[in-house]
C-alpha cells in the first residue's frame, strides 16, 4: 500500500466523516506550492479559501511566529500581554474604526458579530428585549454553528441540526428591494458577505452594496460585513467593499488575518457598537493570544504595503482575462470573481466540479468543487505570473478532453 492510500485509510477510520477531501496527503508546502508524501507536488489554487492569502511558510509570518513562541503564547484574557494593545490599535486603524473584539475562527467572529448586533438593538436602538431581527442573504455562507446554520439555505448545512435560532430574515443576495421590504423597525442589522465564495464566488450587481448602506443608515440598522473570505487583499483591495467605497458599521475578520498559522478573527467596529459589551458578558480564552496577536501583526504590517492588493489586481485582471476567454467554447458556461479569486461553471455534461478537480489534481493542480459543476479559484496572492499561466494551462487542458 502506498503511503498515500494508508495514511487516507488510516484517516478514514479514525476521524468523522465531515469533510471530502481530494485524495492527496500534503507534507510539506511553500508559496504556491505543496509537496504530498510521495514526493509529487501540485499547485495550491485555493489557498485554504483565503487563509492562505500570503502563501505556505511565508518566513515573515513565521519569523513573527517564532519569536513569539519563545516569549509566551496563552495569557488568556485574565491578564493583559504585550502584544495585544498593539494588535488592537493597528488592527482598528486598518479598518478605520475605534475598537477590535478578537475571537480565533470566522465562525465564532460571526457569532460575536450577531451577539453584538443584538445587544446593540436592545441597549442602543431600544428594540424590545427578544424582538430583533437581523436580514441575511441566500446562499450565504458564515460558518456552520447551530445558529449559523439557522440562517443558512445550504441543506447540507442545515438539515437535520433544529430546533433552529429564530431572529433571522432571509431575502435573495444582489436585491436591494427585498432588503428594503425586510427591514422593520425590529431589524437591528444587515449581515452579508461583499462576494458570496462558498456560493460560487458571486459578486453582487453593481450599486448593490452602496445601496445596502445608504439603507442601513436611513433605517438605524447596522452594516454587518462578513470580510472573512473576500477581505485582506483577496479582490485587489484591502476589503472588498472598498470596491464600491463601502465603509459598513462592522467588519468581521478572519482566515488570512492568521496567515495561514494559527486561527485569528475579530470583530472591528466603532465605540458605540463594540462598547455594549461589558466584562464577562462576552469572551473567549484563545482570542486575541500573545501568539495570535503577533503574527496577525505582521499581516497587517504587510497589507500596509499595498504590494500584495497591488498583486491581486495585476494578475487577477490577467486571471480573468484568460478565464472569460474559456468562456462559450463548450465546456466553461459563466466565470465571477474579483481579484485572484474566481468562480468557474463548467457544463454538467463536461463532468461535475469534483469529477474536473480530480483531473486537475492529476495534472498537480489542486481547487475545489461547490455546487455541482462549479469550481473555485483563489491562488495565494505571492503565485508567480508564470505559475498562474501554467495551472491554467492544465485547467485548459482538462476541459479539452
């Protein structure tokens, strides 16, 4: 049995279930590049959906880590430690808001973010206690909690885990009339993703975002932007509302915040929202750790460059160039995205996304199918031109057979 299969085999029979992984086993990986425990390597084009924005092993973050480590990693939040004041007050100046409420996983940044819009309703806009809404979109994805997942309009996600949390409205992404019709004086927030990834990396019609704000702030409801994916350089921009000169009331964070070495996310917002929580109403023992804190420094110190939103633009326009050329001869039948980030329909008749990522993955290219016949593209924002060309090169080859 190769190594491979047994350690798969291995892994099968001693982990849930949950995920459907490509069958490769990774060891090792650097930049754009992972290496599997044969020896082979395979271009990374997905980036552990964004966590990796700034590549495998990238030695600033692990330098940042390293040193770290040889200081102290867990505090909990009973003390204070030398690194978080400093993560708090860049981290808020990138956003430009006033305050950070930092947890580990995107998930739990939502949860905080929904704990937070709630409060707020009742102590600030004067919503009766047990009354508040909060709209979301179709198709969304924002983690998979049993609150989450109460909102959520993916079956997978959702059957089979009620009784489900109530105070959610649910309209369709891109319809601002909808939205409007949702929000009563009831609704204390608007909680949607700028490019919906898990749905397929669907960007909204233009307009649509500024919309959603102009909205929010005639109706007293907060914005609530779930950045986790599209945001920290991925679109080209430092957030992807930028796109459209979006500043929300909340931003929420994760993924690339940790570079891709330890989970970090937050919740960034201004005094008069984050500042309902008092002490012990709100808390988690790992957010905002010493660890943590250092090394979503360093990222924020390399997204101040601009090099790496300037990088995503340049060979993201490139990307889609090259995409949308695919598109009407017989196998690609639509291509979204923005920025090194992508969604690729293929005609179900060509093979579904996961039949077309296993070929890929033969070839030494590894994506990732979602829903049905639809794959994802989003390399590490350090990819060369040159590796870029050539996994799409594969991805040409793939759908000419």
């Amino acid at each position: 049995m190769s190594k491979t299969a047994d350690a798969i085999r291995s892994a099968d029979a001693h982990s849930a279930h949950n995920y459907h992984p490509l069958p490769i086993v990774v060891a090792t990986a650097e930049g754009a590049w992972m290496t599997d425990v044969e020896g082979r390597r395979y271009l990374d084009m997905l980036a552990g959906y964004s966590a990796l924005n700034f590549g495998h092993c990238n030695r600033r973050l692990l330098d940042a880590a390293r040193a770290q480590l040889e200081r102290v990693t867990l505090t909990s939040r009973a003390f204070h430690h030398d690194r978080f004041a400093d993560f708090c007050t860049e981290l808020a100046a990138l956003c430009g808001k006033e305050a950070v409420l930092p947890m580990n996983t995107g998930a739990e940044a939502v949860e905080t973010a929904v704990k937070t819009a709630r409060k707020w309703g009742y102590e600030v806009k004067g919503v009766p206690d047990g009354h508040a809404k909060i709209v979301v979109a179709a198709d969304n994805f924002h983690g998979r909690t049993t609150t989450i997942v109460s909102f959520s309009t993916d079956h997978e996600a959702r059957d089979h885990y009620g009784p489900y949390t109530p105070g959610f409205e649910i309209v369709p992404y891109g319809d601002l009339t909808a939205l409007a019709s949702a929000v009563t004086s009831n609704t204390v927030a608007v909680l949607l993703e700028p490019i919906q990834g898990e749905a397929g990396v669907l960007v909204p019609p233009a307009g649509y975002l500024r919309g959603v704000r102009e909205l929010t702030r005639e109706r007293n409801v907060l914005f609530m932007a779930d950045e986790i994916q599209s945001g920290l350089g991925r679109t080209g921009k430092t957030f992807a509302c930028e796109h459209e000169e979006v500043v929300p009331d909340v931003y929420i964070l994760g993924k690339a915040l940790g570079g891709g070495v330890v989970p970090v996310s937050a919740v960034v917002a201004d005094r008069d929202v984050l500042g309902v929580f008092k002490p012990g109403e709100h808390g988690s023992t790992f957010g905002g750790n010493p660890l943590a804190c250092a090394v979503a420094l360093e990222v924020i110190a390399m997204l101040r460059t601009g090099e790496y939103q300037q990088r995503a633009t340049e060979l993201g326009d490139h990307l889609h160039r090259e995409l949308n050329l695919m598109v009407g001869g017989g196998a690609v039948t639509a291509v979204r995205g923005r920025g090194l980030w992508a969604g690729i329909d293929i005609d179900p008749a060509r093979g579904t996304g996961r039949e077309i990522s296993e070929k890929l993955m033969e070839l030494g290219v590894l994506v990732k199918d979602t829903h049905g016949s639809t794959i994802r593209i989003a390399p590490p924002l350090v990819i060369s031109k040159e590796d870029l060309d050539w996994g799409l090169d594969q991805l040409r080859s793939v759908l000419a057979e």
